[in-house]
C-alpha cells in the first residue's frame, strides 16, 4: 500500500514537474523575446538619440543662415542710404541748375527785348537818315534850281541903277556871292547830316555789335546750361534706375528673408515637434522596458520559487535516497542575468537503495529521475 502511494506522488511529481518544465521552457522563450525586443528598443533609443545633434546641427544651419540674410539686409538698407542721399544730393544740384537756368533765361528776354529796342531804334534812325538825305537831296535840287532860275532871270534882265555917286554895281560878282554862301550853306548842312548819320551809324553798329556779342554769349551759356541739364538728367535717370533697382534686390531680399525665417521657424516647429513625439515615443519605450524589467523579473521570482518548490519536494522524497533531475536533451533558459544548462539539485544522504524513474514531457524531452 505505501509503495502504491510512493508511485502515486512520484507520478504526480512527475506530471507536476513536466508541467514545470514546460512553463519554464514558455518563460524562457518570453524572456529571449522580451530581451530581444529590449536591445531593439534600446538600439532605437541610440539612434532618436543622435537624431537630436542633427537637429540642433540643422537648427544652428538656419540661424546662421538668418543670420547672414539679415547682415545682407543691413548692408542693403546702408547702401540704400547712401544712394538716397546722392539723390537727394543731385536733386538739390538739379534744383540749382533749373534756378540758373531761369534766372538765364529771365536775362535772355531782357537782353532780348533791349536788342529789339536797339534794333527798332535803328531801324527809326535808318528810316530818319533816309528821310534826311531825302530831304537834303531835295534841298540841294531845290537850291540847284533856285540857283538856275536866278542866274537865267539875270542873264536876261538888263538893270540899270543910277545913283548919286557915279557908281556901278557888279551883279555877277553878287550872284556869285550869293551862290557861293548858298553852296556853302548846303555843303555844311549836307557834312553836318552826313556826319550826324555817321556817328548815329557807328554808335547802332557798335551797339549792335556789343549787343550780337551778348547775345552769343547767353546762346552759348544757355547752351551750356541745356547740356548740363541733359547730363544731370541722365546722371538722375541712372541713379533713379540704380535706386529702384537696390530697392528691388532689398525687397528680394527681405522677401528671401522672411521667407527663410518662416521656413526656418516651421522647420524649428517641426523639428521641435519630431523631438518631442521622440522623447514621448523614448519615455513610453523606457515604460515599456520598465514593464517588461518588472515582468521579467516577475518570472524570475516565478522560476526561483518553483525551483525551491522542487527542491523541497525533492528534500521530502529523497530522505533515504539521492534524487537527480537531469535532462537527456540538451535544454537551456536564460535568467534576468545568465544562463544555465538544465536542473541539477541533490540531496545528499546514505541510501541503501537507487530508484531511477523515466518521465516524458509534451515535448518528446525525456528525464531521469534517481
């Protein structure tokens, strides 16, 4: 009856310990995997690690790049300074010019309206030494004549004067007297116009002259002043042209800018973003290893606990005899720290007598117990 009991509990110790083993060797291959999956979640934890120098790289990328957009924007905006002020600069210089020019052309018409008077004046003192040497040539043909009709009335009047004293006249002599105080009344009067025309003449020529010469002079300044016009003018064009265009490339540029400033702060939004999905996913992964930690060792308290449950079974089967569990196929478990080959627990004593008993499991593995 007791050897009936013995084979009982040694078969209920068998099937215990197969089922033992079986959970062991269920347990063992959750723990490869969770180390497995714990050396790729620490693997992925390295790399999201270094991914957040190559942010910070990038980051630093973009603000010196912003950094040099805005040193290009204040040399812009200096160099657009400066143009504004020679714009200004030639502006007044124009301005200048423009009032020279009217106060010339103010001078012009007066010159202008003088030598028009002076050229009226002397086209009155022509028209008067016209009427002069009309009138002087009309005066000597009416002496001429005077003088023709007198010497024919003498030629054929006969006068004869007697008079007290017994003398006779020479009316030749008289009438030649009279013509030649004639003739010399007309000559002097003919040198006196002719003299009078002369310096009239020669004070309108030199006033004309003095006039043209003016007038030439203010032609040539007034062109001068056109030409000088002209080449500010176009000095202005060009530096409008240049200022547009430094205040086109300052646009362009302030353009760039804000735009790498906006692409550079969504690019520091989303990279801030990637950091922290990256720190969320490395916390929930450290949750995770905390919980697989914590199940493993979980299962590690598990396996010592069925390890002392069979060792004390053992120690109670084995008063008299020597009790070894021993695999016949190779088998091995890893543990929170290393790994072992099989079971092996005795309990020494004296024994007169061996029991070996053969056991096996789900798994076609066979154990011997002695």
């Amino acid at each position: 009856m007791s050897r009936a009991h013995e084979k009982e509990q040694i078969k209920s110790l068998n099937n215990r310990f197969a089922t033992f083993i079986d959970k062991v060797r269920y347990l063992e291959q959750q723990n490869k995997m969770l180390e497995t999956k714990l050396e790729l979640l620490q693997g992925q934890g390295v790399s999201r690690s270094n991914v957040e120098p190559l942010f910070e790289a990038y980051m630093a990328g973009l603000r010196r790049q912003m950094d040099l957009v805005n040193n290009d924007k204040t040399k812009l905006d200096g160099e657009l300074r400066n143009m504004q002020g020679l714009v200004e600069d030639y502006k007044h210089k124009y301005e200048d010019e423009i009032n020279k020019r009217n106060n010339l052309e103010n001078d012009f018409v007066i010159l202008k309206k003088d030598v028009d008077s002076a050229y009226l004046v002397k086209a009155d003192l022509e028209d008067k030494v016209g009427a002069l040497t009309d009138e002087i040539n009309f005066l000597r043909n009416a002496y001429e004549e005077e003088l023709r009709e007198l010497q024919a009335s003498i030629k054929d009047t006969s006068v004869v004067v007697q008079m007290d004293n017994s003398r006779s006249l020479n009316m030749e002599q008289i009438v030649a007297e009279v013509k030649s105080q004639y003739e010399e009344i007309a000559a002097h009067s003919r040198e006196e116009a002719e003299a009078w025309y002369k310096n009239k003449f020669d004070q309108m020529s030199v006033q004309a002259s003095q006039f043209g010469d003016e007038l030439r002079i203010v032609k040539g300044d007034i062109a001068e002043i056109n030409r000088l016009i002209s080449r500010l003018q176009s000095e202005i064009e060009a530096v409008k042209a240049q200022r547009a265009s430094l205040e086109n490339q300052l646009a362009e540029a302030e353009e760039r800018g804000e735009l790498a400033v906006k692409e550079a702060k969504a690019r520091i939004r989303d990279l801030e973003e990637a950091l922290q999905r990256s720190k969320q996913d490395m916390a929930r992964q450290l949750r995770e290893y905390q919980d697989l930690m914590n199940l493993k060792l979980a299962l590690d308290i598990e396996i010592a606990t069925y390890r002392k449950l069979l060792e004390g079974e053992e120690d109670r089967l084995g008063q008299q005899s020597i009790l070894n569990i021993q695999p016949i196929s190779n088998y091995s478990f890893s543990s929170s720290t290393k790994s072992t080959n099989g079971y092996q627990s005795a309990s020494s004593s004296p024994a007169p007598k061996l029991l070996i008993k053969t056991i096996e499991t789900r798994d076609n593995s066979r154990y011997s117990i002695h």
